[in-house]
C-alpha cells in the first residue's frame, strides 16, 4: 500500500512533472489538429501542421515556464527585484 504521508514529497512532484508533460503534449496535440485541418482545408501538405507543431512547442514551453516559476515562486523575486511595482 502506498503511504501518502511517507511519500507525499515524492507524489507532490510526480504531480508536477506529470502536469508539466501533459500541458506540453496539449499544446502540440491541439495545434496539430489545427494544422492538420487548415492543410486538409487549403489543400497544402504538411505545412500548416509543421508551423502550427512549432507554435505548439513554442506555446507550451512558455506555459510549462510559467508554471514553472509559479510554482518554485520566480515571479515573486522578480518583482520584489523590480521594486515591487510588476514590472517585467
């Protein structure tokens, strides 16, 4: 059996890497399928599903980023370094 509280650091993690993958995999999926139909539409081979692949990287990186430091607190010393005003 699984002993949550002995193990809940390791779960806790599990968690976010598990969430991080499945947000990056999102992304790309979903700007597949957009691809897939704009080609399939248009009448094109391959190239809207390259560009939208890409943006979908793109687009899940920056959200897996964003995460990241949301959850590690980055954006708090960021804006503590920035005088407390949000400014990026």
């Amino acid at each position: 059996m699984f002993d949550y509280k002995k193990n809940r650091a390791w779960a806790e993690n599990l968690s976010i890497v598990m969430q991080l993958g499945l947000t990056m995999v999102g992304c790309i999926l979903f700007c597949f399928v957009i691809g897939f139909f704009l080609d399939k539409w248009v009448g094109t081979r391959g190239l809207f599903i390259t560009i939208f692949i890409l943006l979908g990287i793109a687009g899940g990186a920056n959200v897996s980023y964003r995460q990241i430091m949301e959850i590690t607190g980055g954006d708090e010393k960021r804006k503590t370094e920035n005088g407390g005003n949000g400014i990026d």
